[in-house]
C-alpha cells in the first residue's frame, strides 16, 4: 500500500501545487524568467512543436541519431530523444560485436511527435488497468509541464519510478513520461536545473565540469563542443551539477541512472557468471578503455575478439565492474562472462557520465539490489513499454 498512498500523495501535491501555480500567476502579471542570452529560450517548456521535440536525447536510446539540437555539429550524441525522428541502427554490427540478436534490447523510448504535450495520462477517460487517482495525477502533470514546470513534475514523479503497488499500465505510463522528462530536462541544450555557463578565456571543459562534478565528456556532447581544451570565450554551455549515480537491478536486468534525485534513464543489462553475489553499494574507482579481461582461463588483451569486456570498464572493485560486451546477444541474459554489461553504445554513454571519486568530486555511486517490483509485473510492464519489446 505504500506506493499507492505515494502516488496518492504525489497526486494531491501537484494538483494542489499547480491551483497555487495558476492562483499566483493569475494575481499578478507574468513574467518570463531569463536563462541569459537571446540564443536560450525565456521560456522552456516541454511541449514543443513537432520537429523540434524534447531537446537532447535521453538514456532512451533508439540509433545513433544526433541531439535533436546538435544535428548540424554531427557529433553522435549518447542518447535517442523520445519523440525525435530515425529508426534503429543500420548495417552489420561494428568491432567486437560481430552477431546481433534477433531483436537488439533497446533502451526506452516512445513515438514521435509531441509526446508531453498529449503523453502518458493525457486522455481524459483512464485506460483499463488505472486508477482514476492516477489518472488525475498525470493529467495534473501534464497541465504542469505545459506550464514550463518539468523540472518539478520529474522531481514528483521520479520517486514513482519502480513502486511495487503501481499497476502495470501505471507504471508503464509513468516510466514513459519519466523518460520525455529526463530527456528534456537534463539532456537537452536547454538550462533547466543552472543558469547557462559563460566560458571565459582561458577555460577548458575539464575545468568547468569539474565545477559541476560531472565527466567533460557528458557537456561536451549535450553542449557539441567540438574543441573540449578551447570552448570559445562567451558562449554559453548548459551545465547540469552531479554526480551522478546508478542503481543495477539484476532481476529486472536493468541500470538505472539518477542525478540529484530525478530519474535520469535506464539501460537493458546482462548479468556475468564471473561473481556469484553482486548485491551492495560501491563507489566508482577507475574508469577504463580498451580493458584486459582476467578469467578463470587466463587473461585476454584488449584486441582479442573474445574479450567479454568490450571497450569500457568502470571499475566499482577489482572484480565487478560495468562494462561492454563482444556478444549483444548477452544483454538480458544472466549466462555471459564479466560481470554488469551493457551494449557497446550505451556503455559508452554510461562511461562519460558516471564519475570517479576525486579532491574536487566525491564519485558516482553505483547500488546494486533486487527490484521491489514482482517479475511478473515487470514483464507486464515492459511487454507495453516502447523500446523495451
């Protein structure tokens, strides 16, 4: 009963929350509060038109398509935007990973569109499986973040993320909208949770994120910096303050990202026989490319096209890490070799945005435990989920 009075509770708060936001702005006269600079919108808001959709891609992968506002940089950006155009990926697997499964496990994403402005919960009549409390959550959130108030429904709502008393429809509905959220909210070029960054002269990426306490990497893909040693004096980057950190569900095969508290996308994973118990809290130590697999049978070099660790380790201690794979037929299974891996795209999204402890970042944090959620409601879940079929 607990998620149910959660979502009860959640549910009196947003519509509680927006009649004050609507009192308020009805009262006075409204105002648009600048980001900085004429090149960053007065007013973010979700619903965009069709085309220009929730700004960068989320952890919700489809293909190798650009942030929908970087696609002129030509820089991969890690993630596939709910809502953004382009199919799957396109011609014969590349490096280690020379067989594709039958259906490559994605990770979420939903249809294209204008998926928060008519989303999860927007239809007036609920759906079979919802409760009308529910149902009247989600089209409060909804009405909110077309107000420009995204930034707090995903705050509301990413606690929701999981909960064992959702149904399955609930959740899916919630797991979607959570994902056009994330993928808007931190991802996109648009400053939601700072004020944009001015780079000033002298100024690496290195240096500026390591204010924020994120990897380099992460801005300079959402921000398609394409010199990292010189981002140019004056222009504005949108910065977003970490670290973040992870939770692996190996029963529902899944890692999940958080920043802050807000829900921040998930990746379909497989499980390595190489540990019997991965069960605990671990702090990210080292973070490596082109890893040395060491196994019951001797170590295998980088080179070799049977190292089970792809191309990235992110060590959480000298046996268990997260990392990619040389088979894609190895995620969602629990038999392969390693221990925690992902597909070699999303690895690579993972590796630039979990952080190493160091004097001026305390590190992402990596908790590895069982799901709340039965196996049999996760199924129903993600049978009706986009991108996870």
């Amino acid at each position: 009963m607990h998620s149910i009075k959660t979502a009860v509770v959640v549910s009196i708060l947003l519509v509680v929350g927006y009649a004050v936001y609507t009192t308020l702005n009805n009262e006075r006269p409204a105002s648009s509060p600048s980001p900085g600079g004429d090149d960053w919108p007065r007013a973010a808001k979700v619903d965009a038109p069709e085309g220009a959709g929730p700004g960068a891609g989320s952890p919700l992968r489809r293909s190798e398509k650009a942030f929908a506002s970087n696609v002129a940089s030509g820089v991969r950006p890690p993630w596939d935007l709910p809502g953004s155009v382009g199919g799957g990926p396109s011609g014969p697997p590349s490096g280690p990973n020379r067989t594709r499964p039958t259906a490559t496990p994605k990770s979420d994403r939903t249809s294209a569109g204008n998926p928060l402005a008519e989303g999860p919960g927007s239809a007036r009549q609920a759906p079979q499986g919802v409760r009308p409390e529910f149902q009247k959550m989600m089209e409060a959130a909804q009405q909110m973040i077309r107000d420009g108030l995204a930034v707090r429904v995903l705050r509301e709502l990413s606690p929701l993320y999981g909960a064992s008393d959702l149904a399955a429809e609930e959740s899916r509905q919630v797991t979607e909208l959570l994902g056009q959220l994330a993928g808007e909210v931190i991802y996109s070029r648009k400053p939601y949770l700072e004020q944009p960054y001015v780079v000033q002269p002298g100024d690496t990426l290195e240096r500026i994120a390591q204010q924020y306490q994120v990897p380099w990497q992460l801005l300079a893909k959402i921000n398609a910096v394409q010199d990292p040693a010189r981002p140019a004096p004056g222009s504005k980057l949108k910065v977003l303050r970490g670290p973040f950190d992870a939770i692996v569900y190996p029963d529902r095969l899944e890692l999940v990202l958080q920043v802050n508290g807000l829900y921040a996308g998930r990746f379909p994973i497989g499980i390595g026989r190489d540990q019997a118990r991965l069960d605990g809290s671990y702090a990210v130590t080292k973070k490596t490319t082109r890893p040395t697999y060491h196994g019951p049978n001797g170590a295998i070099p980088p080179e070799d096209p049977d190292n089970p660790l792809g191309k990235y380790w992110i060590g959480l201690n000298e046996q268990i890490g997260i990392h990619g794979t040389n088979d894609m037929r190895n995620l969602r299974r629990r038999d392969g070799r390693g221990t925690i891996c992902l597909g070699d795209r999303d690895i690579e999204d993972v590796y630039d945005i979990l952080s190493v402890a160091s004097e001026s970042c305390p590190g992402s944090k990596v908790i590895i435990r069982r799901s709340v959620e039965s196996p049999a409601a996760v199924a129903e879940r993600d049978a009706g989920a986009l991108g996870w079929r």
